[in-house]
C-alpha cells in the first residue's frame, strides 16, 4: 500500500538496484543486544549518515530517508513548503512515474508514506526484508531526483488545500496549531507545518523546487533501516542509490541547537478559534525545556504521573471523580531550544470552568510538593514499559535510528535509556515540577466563546 499522509509517529517497470560497492566510510557499532542485534552507523563521504538495527527475529525491515529541514526552517512566505514538496516528490522522478512507484510498492505488499514535522521529514517504507534494495531504489529515487513539475504542483497543491480544510474541520487538530500559535507567536515554531491557505495558494514551482534544490542536500540526509538488514548490504544499496553524490570533504551539518530562538515566556495569553462545536477543545501550557536539557527525564517521569494514563492525577480528578470530560492529559514537546509542556481537555462549554479550575489546581499543588515515591515509581515503569513495548516493529526501530542522530546527535542503547530513567527519583521530580509547573501559561480553545470570554476562562 503507497498512501501520502503527512500526520505523524509513518511491478511498473522498476528494477532492484545492483549491489554497488559502497565507498569508504568511518563506521562504528553502536551496541550489540542479548538476541543478536546490532546498531551500526558508517558516514559516506559527503556526508551522508546511514544507521541500521539488526533484528534477527523478524522477516521484514524498514527503511527511512530523513532531511533535516521542517517548517521550523522556513520564511513567512514559504510557509508549508516542507510540507508541500514531501506531497510533490511521489509525483514522478526522472526515470518513474508516480503510477511506477505506486504500482512497485503495491506488487510486493509494501507500505510507502512520508511525513514532516518542525524539524525534519522522512520518507519511509515498510516491505519484506528480501524487498529491500527496492525500497532503497524507490526511495532514493525520490530524494535525489524528483522532477516537481508545475503541472503535478498545481494538482498536489489542490490536495494540501484538502489537508489543511480536513485540519480546520476537525477541532482536536485545530486546537493544537492554534496552542503553537499562541505559545510561540509570529515564529517559526509557532506556524503550522501545513503552512496557511495564502502561504499555499501563492508559491510558485520556483519556489518548492528551489527548496528541494537548497535543502535536500546530501549532508543534512540520514538513512536509517531496521529489521532483518545486514549494514554493508544496505551501504551498497544506498551507494548505488546515491551515486556521484556521495564524493567530497563534507560533513554532516552540525546539530540543531535552537540559539536565539528561546521564549521566555507565551507569546500571548490566549488564543481562539470560534466555533459551533458540541465540545470545546482546550489545551492549557507553557514554555518548556529542550530536548537536550538533562533534566527530561524527571520531566518525562512527572508528565506521565501527571497525565499520561488512566492512573494519573489528570485522568482521576477531572475524568473519574467528576466525570468532567471524556479526554484529559497532559504532554511534553522538544525541539531545539526550547518545548512546551501542555494540558489537552474536551469537554462541554458548560464545564469549561470548572475543567480549567481543577487542571489549574493540581498543577499548582504538584509545583509545591511534587510527586509521592510511589507516583514516580509507578511514572518511571509507565515509561520503561511503553518504551520497550514501542520497539516491538521495525518502523519504531527505525524511527529511534533516524531521530537520534538528526535530533541528539547520539545513539542511546535502550538499556541505557531505561537505567536513565531508573535513576530519576522523587527529589529530581519535585525540583522540575518547581519549575516547570509555575511557568507563565496561555490558553488555546476551540468552541463556542466569544473574545469577551477568554478573560473568564483565564481567570
């Protein structure tokens, strides 16, 4: 199946590539586990990083390509050009149709798709280990040599049209821009990955292809495969992918830092989408920490015993002591430089008050006395437990490979991982929430209100 969603987490005449010898490269193993896997990482000349994971149990791998630009990269006037160039580049390249590429991923079972985020897109593919060199030929294909046609633009750009009116139309999806808008304002961060209608309806194929062009450049790409993959097959798909691309003196780009780009505090108190909805859809928050900040794992433990399950302080006073609301919970955002720490609720207009009243209230009661040991404990096995149960498929696999070396820079064993959170205790809990939870908030909401009520809702 080849789908094109962007909403992350993710035949025809084509012909496997051959093995090609892949070119010199630095390579390291990263870890070894007690079933036999193994994490590799080599950098190609030009560049180019390439991660696998070997996972001897499975009969299938999955393949990533990831670009390190999102919509955090881009100018008012490319606003969504990241987004609308990863609709683009399965229109056709130069040696395949979109109908090809469609039609070699359908004839082995295989999943294509792709999706961007703020700070990077992937393309990725799902197929059958011995599928491989076709996923690697596809994919490759895509990223190196997309044709991006005004005709094809001027039919995808019908198409993010769609995707942003499906946004508008669905409540629990708007009310999440506009929290982004809200908190971080006329920025990058702040403005949807989709870009607007305007920004949309007004670029030009000079401009996403000249995106294409300056972006997708060798240095800022990661390829990442896991499942039933053998690194220096992959090596040579990918080298025989790449071609002359991979030759020079250059490194990879330098890790996302976010410098000057950190708010102290919400752009505004309050942001509102005014609709005739059956529930009003709320997200409260606040600036949080960056994804390298030392303290995220306390931070992580604190979220989840906050509101990240049925046994949080969220979810037991709001849902199953009042009844309030149907969903509540809070999350943790990380980019570079900066992030957001928010609490999502749906409910009736009439409870609104009161939902926000409670929220606010054990926020405040957390930031003073912090967590009880029995919270962290049962946050950081909440935690462990979704982490590993996460790492199950080869698409997770692959995903940690890819984000780990665009996002951190490193490679964490899973072990490692775990033993990090096993050392956040209740002290390093309560010195975060201190923080964390007495931060300047705003408000996000989409429902019935007028401009006149978001002074009694943030009261």
């Amino acid at each position: 199946m080849t789908r094109i969603d962007s909403r992350a987490p993710a035949g025809g005449g084509v012909d496997a590539v051959a093995s090609t010898p892949a070119p010199a490269g630095a390579t390291a193993l990263l870890d070894v586990d007690e079933f036999g896997g193994r994490v590799e990482r080599t950098e190609l000349p030009g560049g180019l990083r390439v991660l696998t994971e070997t996972m001897p149990g499975v009969l299938s791998a999955t393949l990533g390509i990831w670009v390190g630009v999102g919509s955090r990269d881009e100018s008012p006037h490319l606003a969504g050009s990241s987004h609308f160039l990863e609709h683009l580049l399965f229109k056709g390249t130069r040696s395949r149709t979109a109908l090809e590429i469609a039609t070699a991923m359908d004839a082995v079972g295989g999943e294509m798709n792709a999706f961007t985020a703020k700070e990077h897109t992937c393309y990725y593919a799902n197929v059958l280990a011995s599928d491989l060199p076709l996923a690697v030929t596809l994919l490759g294909d895509l990223v190196t040599d997309a044709l991006n046609t005004a005709p094809d633009l001027e039919s995808e750009r019908t198409v993010v049209l769609e995707e942003i009116a499906m946004r508008d139309d669905e409540p629990s999806d708007a009310v999440h821009d506009l929290y982004a808008e809200t908190l971080f304002g006329d920025t990058p961060l702040g403005r949807s990955v989709l870009g607007t209608v305007d920004s949309i309806e007004s670029l030009s194929r000079d401009d996403v292809d000249g995106w294409y062009r300056q972006r997708y450049a060798v240095p800022s790409i990661v390829v990442a495969a896991a499942g039933r993959v053998d690194h220096q097959q992959v090596l040579d798909l990918v080298a025989a992918a790449f071609g002359e691309r991979l030759a020079g003196a250059a490194r990879p780009e330098a890790l996302r830092m976010g410098e000057g780009a950190v708010l102290a505090a919400p752009a505004r108190p309050t942001g509102l989408i005014h609709r005739k909805t059956e529930q009003t859809h709320l997200l409260l928050g606040s600036i949080g920490m960056s994804r390298l900040d030392e303290r995220r794992y306390a931070a992580a433990v604190l979220d989840a015993a906050v509101g990240g399950g049925m046994s949080s302080r969220l979810f037991q006073e709001v849902r199953e002591k009042r009844g309030l609301v149907y969903s509540v919970g809070s999350a943790l955002t990380h980019y570079a430089g900066t992030g957001s720490f928010s609490v999502y609720a749906g409910c009736s207009p009439k409870r609104v008050p009161e939902v926000l009243r409670l929220v606010r209230a054990e926020l405040a009661t957390v930031a003073v006395t912090g967590l009880t040991a029995e919270e962290v404990s049962r946050g950081r096995g909440q935690l462990k437990g979704g982490m590993v149960l996460s790492l199950e498929d080869t698409g997770s696999r692959m995903s940690r490979l890819g984000k780990s070396e665009l996002s951190y820079g490193e490679y964490l064993p899973v072990r490692e991982v775990l033993d990090r959170l096993d050392a956040v205790d209740p002290e390093q809990v309560r010195a975060v929430a201190a923080d964390l939870l007495t931060r300047n908030t705003c408000l996000a909401v989409v429902g019935p209100y007028r401009d006149r009520d978001l002074d009694r809702l943030t009261a």
